[in-house]
C-alpha cells in the first residue's frame, strides 16, 4: 500500500461559513484555521495548500473572554518614536474583520504556504456577504456557544 500525498490538481475545496455571533474569539479562529489548513479532511498533506474558503459573518459579535479585551497590542512604524498601541477591544470595535484576521494568521503557518491560506479567509462585520454564488455550507461547531 503506498502512502497518499495530495498535490494541487487533485484538491477539491469547499466554501464554508461561519457565524461570529456569540462566539469567543479563539475557538472561532482555532475553526476557521482547521478549515482553512484543511486538517478537517482524511487528504490533509502537510506541506500542501489542502485547505478550503472560509467565509466569517457577524465578526463584530464575537466575544472575548477573561481579562482579553484589555490586553495592548503593538506596532511599530519603523520610524523614531513609532511604537504605537490599542486595546484587543478598540481593535474589534474600530476593525472587527482586520482583528479576526490577525488571530486566524497567527494560528496558520509563518510561511508561504500560510500566506496562500489566509488569502482564502473572507471576514465580514455583518450577516451578509457575496459569496452566494459558491453555495457555501454553514459549519457547526463541535461544542455549543456560550450560555447554551
């Protein structure tokens, strides 16, 4: 018997959505990287781009828990005197899609092929978007929300 590998012209990828909406942060994104990795199905290749689209609506209902919300998160411009700060909290507030985006690419690989995955990650504020037409499937977590 011989050891599968998948390649690119053998992968077929599913578009999925997730709802944000009273969920916490973390587990959201931890769903959406499995997704996006493709660790979700029996091909998963390490070293190959396996991974479906992920779509994230509501991502400014998501949730953070404990002392996260007043947790600082830095920059620098590169510049003298260019460090620069906000909250986790400001940030999702201000830029709700820009804050989930960044917690998903840091749960991906630091290569590449983790810049091919978040290309496939589409996050939007509100309940809409613009992907009907790739018939995507709503993805139910394994645990249920807070409070259920």
């Amino acid at each position: 018997m011989k050891t599968y590998s998948a390649n690119p012209e053998t992968i077929e990828r599913t578009w999925w959505v997730l709802d944000a909406d009273g969920r916490s942060m973390g587990r959201l994104a931890a769903d959406a990287a499995r997704l996006l990795r493709g660790k979700h199905k029996p091909t998963f290749t390490a070293n190959v781009d396996t991974g479906d689209f992920v779509i994230v609506v509501n991502a400014d209902k998501v949730r953070l828990t404990g002392h996260k919300s007043a947790e600082r998160l830095y920059r620098h411009s590169g510049w003298p005197g260019g460090l620069k700060s906000v909250t986790r909290a400001e940030e999702l507030a201000a830029r709700p899609a820009d804050a989930i985006r960044r917690v998903v690419r840091g749960m991906l690989p630091h290569n590449k092929l983790g810049d091919a995955m978040i290309n496939k990650l589409k996050v939007y504020a509100g309940p809409d978007h613009p992907h009907a037409a790739q018939q995507p499937v709503a993805w139910t977590a394994p645990y249920p929300k807070a409070g259920e």
